[in-house]
C-alpha cells in the first residue's frame, strides 16, 4: 500500500468505545502525541470527565454519545468530526463486548446484541469512515479485531464468530477500496488476551466470575500498534505473540488446538470467584460504576512488552535484515567444519 | 472422536434450503439411499412438489414451511422431526443466499437480513438440533460453509463475512459438546464455487449479472461429501481442491492473494450480461419461478468431480499407509549415508 499518513500530530482521530480498556489507552496516548480527537461511546458522563481530563493538558477533543450498532448515531460520529475539525485522518472501530458462556446456554437475544456492537457497529463506523475519509484526502481505516478473528475460543463463541466477521470484512473492503485506488489504508488489529475491563463488562452465563487466560498484554501494548497503523499503512497486526502463535496452530493443526483447548481453556476462562446473583455488565447499557479504567487491576501478572509485536511493525527492510541474517546464521551454524589434514 | 453415526438408509435427516442447489441435490441422494427425510425450504408449494417426487419413488418425507432466520420457524421442523420420525440423526443446516456488490453499494439492512439466514440460521438450525440429539443417541451436525469461510473476496463482502462466523460458530460448538461428551459430530462443509442457482437467487448490485469464478464444481460432489459425513465423523470438508488451495495460500500470502483477487475477482464474478432493473432475487423471500433447479447450468466447464475431495474424505485409511510409506522412505534415505553407514558398520 503506497498510502501517505500523516504524523499523528497533524492529525484528526475518531475513536470508538473511548472509555474504557484498549479505547481509553488509545486516546490518552493519542492525546499525548498532539492528535485531534472525537472520541465516541454509550455513556456522556465519562466521555465527558474524560474530555476534561485531555483539555487540561492541551488535547483538543470533541466528544459524542454513540452507540456504535445505531446508524443514525455512527452518522452523528462523522457529523461531529466534520463540523469541529473539518475532516477525519484515522477511524479506529474498536467498541466491543463480551459474553462467556456456551452456546446453549447463552440467550439469543444476548447474543444478537452483541453482534451488533461488534459486527455491525464496525460495519457502521467503516462504511461511514470511508464516506469521510474519501471526501478529505484519504487516511486510515483501523478495525480492532480479535485473535479470536482467527480461531474460536470455547465460551466465547459468539464473540468469536463477531470477530471473524470482522475479519472478513475488513478484507473485503480492503480489496474494493484497493481497487479503486482510494488512498485509504485498512488495517486489521489482531490482539491476544489483553488486561483490560473485557471480562468485568461482559455478560457472563458461567457459574464462576470470567477471566481470560495468561499470558495478557496491556492495553498500552494495543495502543501503540493502533498509533503505529495511524501513521503507517499495514494490513494487519498481531498484538502479542500468543495471537500468532495460535492463529498458524489453528491453522496447521486444527485437531490439536481442539484437544488443546478443550484441556485448558474451560478452567482459564473462569475466576476463583464466583459469578455474583446480580452481576452488572455492559451488554445492553453501560456500566457507570466501571468506566475510565485502562486495565482489569486484577493482580494478573501483565506483559508489557512483546517482540514479535515490535517485529512486525518494523519496516520491510530492516525485517529483511533480521530475517536473512537469522538464515545466515542457521546456515554457517549448521555447515560441517572443513576437515584439517595434519601433516606430523 | 468417538461418535457413532448410523449408515444413511438407517437415518432421519433435517435438511434446510431443501428446494434448490445443493440443498435439493443432496435431498434426491439421500432419497435414493434409503433415509427419512424432513425437508424445510420458505416455498410451501415447492416442498410439495419435491415431496411428492420422492413419495412416487417411496422415501418417507416430512416438510416444512420455514425460514430459518427466525427461531420458532426452526422450532418447527425440529418438532416436526420428531412427532413424524421421533428422532433426528443428522441436521444439515444447508440455507444460505448472497449478495453481489461493493460494500459501499449494498445497504446494510440487506447486509443484516443476508446475516440473518446464512448466520443466525445455522445457529437457530444447530441449537434445535443439540436440544433433540444430545440426550436421544446424538448424531451429526453439518454446517455448510464455504471456501469463504477462510477468505474473503471483493463483492460478497457479507456473504463472506457470515460463512467466517458459521465457522467459528461451528468451531467453538463443537469444543463446547465435546467438553461435555455429547454423542455428536459437528461437521464444516468449505464448497467452492459450485454450480447452483446461487448467482441467480443472489440480490444484485453490481452492472452485471452475477458470475462464479472458475473452477467450478457439480452440486453432487458437495451432496455426496455431506451424506459421507452424516455417516463418518468429520471435523471439516473442502469441497473442491481449489477450495483448500484459497485456504492455505490466503493464510500463507495474504497481500499475493489480495491482489490475485484484485486482478481476478471483479472481472470474474461479473457475466457479460447486463443487470435487469426488474431481476428478481431470493433475498427476502423465495423466489418461486427458480425453485426446484439443483444447478443453474452455468457457462464455462463445471467440475463433475474432485481428487481433492474424494482422497479427503477417505484419508483416515490413506493417510496411515501414506505415513507408513513415508517412514520407510526416510529410513532408507538415513542408511544410505555415508556418516551412518560408518558408524554402524
């Protein structure tokens, strides 16, 4: 993709589920390096504290109530950036909920909600991002995706099958809008288990409170990769490299990643805790008690850094580089030492 | 796994989209091997028709009126099932339609609605099926995806989109039932192009008709995978070899792949006609001057059968023997070395 970005800090950026985990660590760092922000989410009141918090160290920051699965509301999104920025630069679509559960035990209503935030809200949000983005000179459009995109987790199907919708169509889109040329960069961002509110905010069907399983990244690791594809066209992106890990397993070794997780995943996925009569979630609405906050501050053990996230991000040169001089030196490695005749 | 399927003409089958295509065709095979039929398509009068064909020739057939979308309809033929056969063996959640159009053509309540059978459908078809056969022997689920299931294509955007999530849908199912060790298969069927009034029933908003790129395969090889795997527990089937090849070099090269398509996929699912402002579809309801056709006869050579498919489906003899093979093969190979020779004498 030959796409010209431009530095975040010339920047107009619209970000959706802005207040919480991954979305709230994408916008404060956005923040920081200078870029205008339209921040979007269900609930005013923390988008507001939020707007605040930016304005007073010098972020320019427009805000707006939305529910991503609405389309009038998605419009309101565009309205808003036009209207006090006069264009969009990057569109993030990174609203999403969860359920844990098994399919027959989840309700269909449950599940058709939640297709709507993280299917058809990313629809919504993408089509209404292209629209704006054609008009004003192109940029880039960024769907979080899950590596649940590439393989279903066990009590989490639904939001499996939301992720790998969103897979294919940002896949699809990405063809079309290729060919016409568009100077528009569609990026698919690919997280493993990251320390974010997710499992607090999901709708839970399981005797235990949810978890997710180790290792888990910080929502900061995400934030940055997210940034990194503001400002440089990719296709997509593994945040951790667990994702990548089980992305080529499930595909070379379906079998096993079955058994695999069949072993582990049903016992990783459920606290100590059990689910509280009562429990709270974001499913349908917002949950008030439990905004602004970046990580689920569970005590988890969280991994900050990864390589093979950095790797990826690298220019084609330079992993070139690393890639031919790592054969280079599995090839002289593995070479049999000449043999020495010595003569007495 | 450890599922025991009875043989076809021992079976009680549930088939969806029963009136068309590969529905239809694998409905006519399994007539002929002997199996109890319980038929549901949206066109009353097409199930009539179709029933009334394969009562002639002596298969005992149930049918009902249903859209599978909506979720009492599908309570409907399981109940069927049950009150006319008492049981149910294999459930083939076959129902699905498309639409044709750059993403940024296609208005998303079409979007949703296409969704709504080829998703929630198999999710509705699939629950029915776990209530009625976990607890009465078990038996087979088998989803039809699609080559799409693994990689999506420029204009069927969405259609792409929902096969990815029966996959998964069909991927954390089946982890889910075999946790619990319910007596169930769950099979994922991955046709490619096969020729069936898919591009005809498809709602249109492209210039041209609709066209599938080649190769393209006979509705019969995918019939004849499903019955294979409503006998023998199969995780998934690629129907086609270039079904597994979109697979495997869209996950290996990505960018080539996109712009393969790119070069390929919008010349090639356009036909020379043009699109008729009064073309009619089967998007939101059945389409009842196309119903009852197992193939659209469409141009071009249409593939009456797959190498791929056949080794596959039998692959759980071969695939030991090849094993086998390959093992005395690198065994010869190591005790030819000259270092090896040397050291055992």
């Amino acid at each position: 993709m030959t796409t010209k970005l431009k530095k975040l800090n010339e920047q107009v950026i619209v970000l959706t589920g802005a207040t919480s985990g991954i979305g709230l660590a994408t916008a404060r760092m956005a923040a920081e390096s200078g870029a205008k922000l339209v921040l979007a989410a269900r609930e005013a009141d923390a988008l507001d504290t939020l707007a605040h918090e930016m304005r007073q160290r010098g972020a320019e920051v427009a805000t707006v109530a939305a529910d991503v699965g609405v389309p009038e509301d998605v419009a309101k999104i565009g309205r808003t950036a036009v209207e006090r920025f006069g264009r969009v630069d990057t569109w993030i679509n990174n609203a999403g909920i969860g359920t844990f559960g098994t399919f027959e035990q989840v309700s269909l209503d449950d599940m058709q909600r939640l297709m709507q935030t993280n299917l058809w809200g990313v629809v919504n949000g993408s089509l209404e991002a292209v629209k704006l983005l054609k008009a004003h000179g192109g940029g880039a459009l960024i769907n979080v995706g899950s590596e649940a995109s590439d393989r279903a987790v066990a009590l989490q199907g639904t939001y499996s099958a939301s992720k790998h919708a969103v897979k294919a169509f940002t896949e699809s889109l990405r063809m079309e809008l290729e060919k016409d040329k568009a100077p528009i960069s569609v990026t698919l961002i690919k997280p493993a288990a990251i320390s974010t509110p997710f499992p607090m905010h999901a709708k839970n069907y399981m005797e235990h409170e949810p978890t997710l399983p180790a290792p888990l990244y910080s929502p900061e690791l995400v934030a940055r990769t997210i940034l990194h594809a503001a400002e440089v066209p990719e296709r997509d992106l593994f945040v951790g490299g667990q994702a990548k890990l089980m992305s080529v397993l499930s595909q070379l070794l379906p079998r096993s990643m079955d058994r695999f997780m069949r072993g582990a995943i049903f016992k990783q996925q459920q606290a100590p805790e059990l689910s509280a009569p009562g429990r709270r979630d974001a499913l349908h609405q917002p949950d008030a008690r439990r905004e602004l906050r970046q990580r689920a501050d569970l005590g988890d053990k969280i991994t900050e850094t990864s390589p093979y996230t950095s790797f990826q991000m690298k220019s084609t040169a330079t992993k070139t580089m690393l890639v031919g001089g790592a054969l280079l030196a599995a090839w002289a490695l593995t070479r049999k030492p000449a043999r020495r005749v010595w003569h007495a | 796994m450890a599922v025991h399927l009875r043989k076809i003409d021992e079976q009680v089958l549930v088939i969806t989209g029963a009136t068309s295509g590969i529905g239809l065709t694998t409905a006519r095979m399994a007539a002929e091997q002997g199996a109890k039929l319980v038929l549901a398509a949206r066109n009353a009068e097409a199930l009539d028709t179709l029933a009334s064909e394969l009562r002639r020739k002596g298969t005992q057939v149930c049918t009902v009126a249903a859209d599978v979308g909506v979720p009492a309809d599908v309570e409907r033929i399981g109940h069927a099932a049950m009150e006319r056969f008492g049981r149910i063996d294999t459930w083939i959640n076959n129902a699905g339609i498309s639409i044709f159009g750059r993403n940024e053509d296609v208005p998303v309540e079409d979007m949703q609605r296409l969704f709504q059978t080829n998703y929630w459908g198999v999710v509705h078809g699939s629950l029915e099926a776990v209530k009625h056969m976990k607890t009465r022997g078990g038996g087979a689920i088998i989803n039809l995806g699609s080559e799409l299931s693994e990689r999506s294509v420029p204009l069927q955007g969405m259609y792409a989109a929902s096969k990815h999530a029966v996959k998964a849908f069909s991927d954390a199912l089946r982890m889910e039932l075999e946790k619990e060790k319910a007596p169930l298969s769950v099979t994922l069927i991955k046709p490619a192009a096969i020729d069936t009034m898919f591009a005809v029933h498809a709602r249109n908003y492209m210039d041209k008709e609709p066209a599938l790129p080649p190769p393209i395969y006979a509705p019969e090889i995918v019939a004849n995978a499903i019955l294979y795997a409503a006998q023998h527990p199969k995780r998934d089937v690629f129907v086609g070899g270039a079904a597994k090849a979109i697979s495997s070099s869209g996950f290996a090269t990505p960018r080539v792949m996109d712009k393969f398509m790119n070069a390929s996929m919008f010349k090639q699912q356009k036909s020379d006609l043009p699109s008729s402002p009064k073309r009619r579809d089967a998007l939101y309801e059945s389409d009842p001057r196309n119903e009852l056709r197992q193939r659209q006869g469409m141009p071009g050579h249409v593939a009456e059968s797959s190498a791929y498919t056949a080794v596959t489906l039998r692959s759980h003899k071969i695939a030991p023997v090849l094993l086998g093979l390959g093992g005395l093969l690198a065994a010869w190979t190591l005790a030819r070395r000259p270092a090896l020779r040397k050291a055992f004498g």
